[in-house]
C-alpha cells in the first residue's frame, strides 16, 4: 500500500509540475496590465490543494481553521507578488506572512472546542502557510531576465524528476535516479532554450532533483495505512514540492542567469 501511494503522489507531483511549465509557456499573456495571469491562477489552486490535506497530514486538531489561515495566506502572497511593479517583487511577501501568522492567532481565538494542543496548532498552521507563500517564487521567476524559460526548465526538471520517483527503485538507486533524470531534464530545456543553456540548465535542474530526492524520502519513510493519508493528504503532499520549488527556481534562477 506505501508503494501505491508513493507512486500516485509522484504521479500527481508530475502532473501539477507539468501544468506549472503550460502556465509558463503562455506567460505572455497579460491581464489588467499585469503578465502571468494563468501561472498565478494555479498557484492559488495549488495553494488550496495543499491547505484542504495539510492539517490531515499535521495532524492539526481545528481543520477548517487552518485550512482557511493557509489558503487566504497563499492566495494573498501571490496576489501581491502579481500585482508588483516593482522590480523586487518579493519585497511584500514578508509583510504577508506576518499577516499570516497574526491571522494564525485569530483562529485560534475562534476556536470553540477549547482550544486544545493550541501551540501545535498554531505552529502547523504557520509552517503550512509557508508552502503557498513559497509558491510565489514561480511567479517571480516568470519575471526575470530569462522570463518564461526559467519557469519552463524548473518545471520540466521537476515533473520528470517525480516521474522517475515513481519507478521501483530502491534507496540510494532511487536517489541517483530522481537527482538525474531532473538534471537530465535541465540540460535538455537549457540547450532548447538559449536565454538558459546549458551549464545553467544542468545546474537548475541538478538543484530541483536534489530536492525532489528528499521530498521523496521524506514522505516515503512518513506513509503508511489510515486516514491521515486519505485522498486529501495525497493532494497535499504531492503539491508540497511543486509549490517549495517555485523559490528554489527563483533563487537559481537569479544567482546563474541574472
């Protein structure tokens, strides 16, 4: 049963990653005077895919509440970064994650059912937000020097890298194959796409392998049988990696291309 469910999470993974790189490649498109609308619009459903299983998979005692904090969170952070002009864009994201864990407070004081284990509550809450928040990194990749290239190579990178995950490896054997089919993936795209090439390419898809091997790991050694892996939890943790590589893209993205 692990096995099944760690295949149809890295299944999903490569499905959304894949939807990540259409976002990309229609990035031209502009609504209200603003690029990127697709890409932004499933950065909000995948920050809603994430907060409807996270508290199932945090084991968080007020559901709804959480669920509400983390959605309204994410969909804040990248209507802000969306919305920027500026050519930081990232610089109102702090600003809304403190708004997050303030409204993280606030539902714990809606709470009716006697606010147990509250600490961990609003300490699962807080971390779940972080996920969407990350999220905005793809957008603000979209916007960089190599624009929609960038996006489309992470993306390729990371929906390969979860479908190899998916095959029967074993340990380390499985490591070495996620970590090179994602760089593999990388390569490709940068030698496709000149505003990459290939040295960047590798490296970009080297560094999204290495953290979809960990993600896989991870929750390898976490599944097991019950309700805390029912159906929402597998949309949340199949969509945790796609939303943290969006950062990740960002970051490598600005250190090797400008």
């Amino acid at each position: 049963m692990a096995d099944v469910q760690a295949s149809n999470r890295a299944v999903t993974s490569a499905v959304l990653a894949t939807l990540v790189a259409v976002a990309g490649v229609v990035g031209d498109l502009t609504l209200a005077g603003h690029s990127g609308p697709v890409l932004a619009g499933l950065l909000v459903v995948l920050g809603g895919l994430f907060a409807y299983g996270w508290p199932l998979v945090a084991g968080l005692p007020a559901r709804w509440h959480s669920t509400t904090v983390i959605v309204l969170g994410g969909a804040a952070a990248v209507l802000a970064v969306w919305l920027s002009r500026e050519q930081a864009m990232l610089n109102q994201v702090p600003a809304v994650f403190a708004g997050v864990v303030l409204a993280a407070f606030l539902a714990e004081l809606a709470r009716r059912d006697g606010r147990e284990r509250l600490v961990e509550s609003v300490a699962g809450t807080v971390a779940g937000a972080l996920v969407p928040v990350c999220s905005v990194g793809w957008l603000a990749a979209e916007r960089t020097v190599a624009g929609d290239a960038v996006v489309v190579a992470g993306a390729v990178a990371l929906a390969v890298g979860s479908a190899v995950s998916a095959l029967p490896f074993r340990g380390w054997l499985r490591v070495g194959a996620v970590v090179g089919g994602s760089t593999a993936a990388g390569a490709v795209v940068g030698v496709a796409l000149t505003e990459i090439g290939l040295l960047s390419g590798t490296l970009l898809g080297l560094a999204v392998g290495i953290l979809v091997a960990a993600a896989t790991e991870l929750f390898r050694r976490l599944e097991h049988d019950g309700e805390p892996w029912a159906r929402a939890a597998l949309w949340s943790i199949a969509t945790l990696p796609v939303a943290v590589t969006g950062i990740l893209v960002y970051l490598t993205g600005r250190v090797l291309i400008g």
